[in-house]
C-alpha cells in the first residue's frame, strides 16, 4: 500500500499529511522514523479494538491488498 493510495476530504487534513510528509521525507533518522511507524501500527490495532467495542465492522479503517 502507498500513502497516495488513501484518500484525505478535508483540506485541513490535507494540508497537515503534506506539511508532515515534507518533514519526514527530510529526515534522515532512522530510529525516529522507525518510531513513527511503530506508533502509527499500533495506533491502527487499537482503532480496529476500539472499532470492535462499539460492533462497528473489523473492516473499517485502512484498505489491504489481499
């Protein structure tokens, strides 16, 4: 999956994913980047947890390619 694969509607959102993504494609550490997305995964699951909770579909959330 790419990050362009997935869709943003607001312009606010959009605007803070493309000052983010300029920050982290200028980076070059890569515990800190390693990190981030450690935090994002997890993040993830526990929306997926959290999703469960409240008998909303396990489906929702960020597209797979199987």
């Amino acid at each position: 999956m790419k990050s362009s694969d997935i869709k943003l509607e607001t312009p606010s959102k959009m605007f803070e994913y493309e000052k983010i993504s300029r920050e982290l494609d200028g980076t070059t550490n890569v515990e800190l980047l390693r990190e981030i997305a450690k935090c994002q995964l997890k993040l993830y699951m526990k929306q997926q947890e959290t999703i469960a909770k409240l008998g909303l579909p396990a489906d929702i959330g960020i597209p797979t390619d199987n």
